[in-house]
C-alpha cells in the first residue's frame, strides 16, 4: 500500500509542476494569449534592487 501511495504522489507532483505549460498549450491551440503585461504563474520575478537613497519627493 505505501509503495502504491508514493507512486500516485510523485506521478501527481509531476504533473502538477507541468501544469502551467499543459495549459498555456491548450489556450494556445485555442488562440488563446495572455494580455500585454501579464506574467504567467511560473515566470521568474525580476530581482529586487536596493536603492541606495531614497527617490525625491516631489
């Protein structure tokens, strides 16, 4: 029973992790796109840079 469990647990992770692709393909067989400006959910955020003085205020 746990060697079945594992099993079903890592094929589940699996695909959980492809999901995003599986589904910008579907929409994009379906002519399908994101808006301009839209991230999707596995895109790397860009990195954060510290300034070192704070922006004027006006």
């Amino acid at each position: 029973m746990q060697r079945t469990q594992k099993s079903n647990e890592n094929r589940t992770a699996s695909i959980l992790q492809r999901l995003p692709v599986i589904l910008a393909v579907t929409a994009a067989s379906y002519g399908l796109t994101l808006p301009a400006g839209a991230r999707a959910a596995n895109a790397q955020q860009p990195a954060k840079t510290e300034q070192s003085q704070p922006a004027p205020q006006r």
